[in-house]
C-alpha cells in the first residue's frame, strides 16, 4: 500500500528540496496534527510529505508528540513540470457540480483548473461569494491531491469570463496549443483532436444547461475545436474528469 501523502506547511523553515537522505523533517500544525492525532501514525510508519510543487519526501516516523511527528528523510524524489500542461476549464454549476469535477478531474492527473462563468451558469461567482468560492475550490483540490498521492497540486485560477475565456483561447492556440471544447452535437471525437508536444491543452466543459450557440461562436473563432467524449451526454461532474484521464492516457502518463 503506497505511504499517505501530508503537505508542507507553507511556513517550514526550509524547502523540501534542500532535505536530504537521513536528515529529520518536523511535521506540524494542521497536518501534524492530522498524523500524530487524527490518523495516530505511530514509529516505524512511512509518510511521504509533498510541498505540491513536484517534490516528495519518502518518510519514516521516528517519534510522536501529540501534533509534532518527527520523520526520518529515507529518498527525495523531484517530479519534472510535465511537458504538455492540461488544464480543465470547469463552467461553474448548481448542486456542487462543479466542486465534484474538479476533485475527481485532479485524482486524475489534470494540470490546472479554470473556473468559468459560462452565458447558462445558474451559479454566479461575485464580490465576497467569489472569493469564498475559489477557496473552497482550492481546498477541494488540496484535499484530492493527498488522496490520490500526488506530489503536484493543481493550479486553481481566477474565474473568467466568456470573453475573457476567448482571449486565454487565443493565447493558447497561438503558442502552439490545443483547446477542446466538449460538445454533445461536436463530429470529432476527442479521441483524434491532435495534441502538442509540448505547451497547454485546455478542456472546457459547460454548466448543466450546455454551452450556448455564440459561446460556441466565441471559442471556435478563437481557435478552439469542439469535440465529443462518446455516444452518450455526460453531466458536468463527469465529463471533465473523463476527459482528463482519457487525455492523460493519450500523453503517455498512465504508462
């Protein structure tokens, strides 16, 4: 059974990449807590603690005091920044749609992740509620990143607009990358929408009521390719992490 995964708190004292083999970590506070207190991880347990941005402490439990939980470092693993970054743009969406797409889109390896503000989003992102949403996206990420073991959390961007989508659309094809645009009445499947060898792949993915027409309008124009999963119309909670792996399968990760 792999190790759990524990978060570098962002005060610790020294990067994760200056540890080496045999040298002593201090994990603490909240997640300290979790191991020593919540989970009991006790001496002789492995722990693997991650700093989210590609490197991986390989741990053993030394000692226990209540929230300190001091590890043994036994490897130091550094995972490149991979070559072809995919990103979920995730149309906001009612029932907390849209929170279970980003969590299982980031068990699957997805990059980073765009909130949309689609034309048909019943949810609507604005002043205070804006900010407090996006962090509940961030600590929905947070979480399924230690659930799935990965040492990368993915990026949780500022929610954009439609017009604002458009232009990042732009941006994206003109430096050589690709942006699909799931869509039920799309010809071509995702399966043959070319990817590049390096740069961005964006997945975008509408609300409950679809895309509209001068949506669609906006992004082809802009570069994007529409393309369908399958045979079947899938929720908004379902087709972002679909695409996701049925990509990261295509890019050689799942390998």
């Amino acid at each position: 059974m792999s190790a759990p995964v524990f978060l570098a708190e962002a005060s610790t004292a020294h990067p994760l990449s200056e540890y080496v083999v045999g040298s002593l970590y201090l994990l603490d506070g909240a997640e300290g807590r979790h191991a020593g207190v919540v989970q009991r991880r006790g001496p002789g347990e492995r722990i693997d603690v991650v700093d989210g941005a590609g490197v991986r402490l390989r741990t053993v439990v030394e000692s226990v005091n209540g929230a300190e939980v001091r590890l043994r470092v036994e490897q130091v693993d550094v995972e490149p920044v991979p070559a072809v970054v995919v990103t979920l743009v995730q149309a906001l969406a009612k029932g907390d749609r849209d929170e279970m797409a980003i969590e299982a889109a980031t068990e699957v390896g997805v990059d980073a992740i765009i909130p949309w503000q689609a034309e048909r989003s019943v949810v609507v992102w604005r002043g205070d509620r804006a900010a407090k949403s996006r962090a509940r996206w961030v600590s929905t990420v947070r979480a399924a990143t230690k659930q799935a073991r990965r040492c990368r959390i993915p990026d949780v961007e500022v929610p954009l607009s439609t017009k604002q989508l458009a232009a990042r659309t732009r941006a994206v094809v003109a430096a050589g990358g690709t942006v699909a645009v799931l869509h039920e009445e799309a010809t071509a499947a995702l399966a043959t929408v070319p990817l590049p060898d390096s740069g961005e792949v964006l997945v975008v993915v509408g609300p409950e009521g679809g895309i509209s027409e001068a949506e669609v309008a906006l992004l082809t124009d802009a570069g994007g390719v529409l393309a369908r999963l399958g045979p079947h119309v899938l929720r908004t909670s379902t087709a972002g992490p679909v695409a996701i792996a049925h990509l990261s399968e295509r890019l050689g990760r799942w390998t």
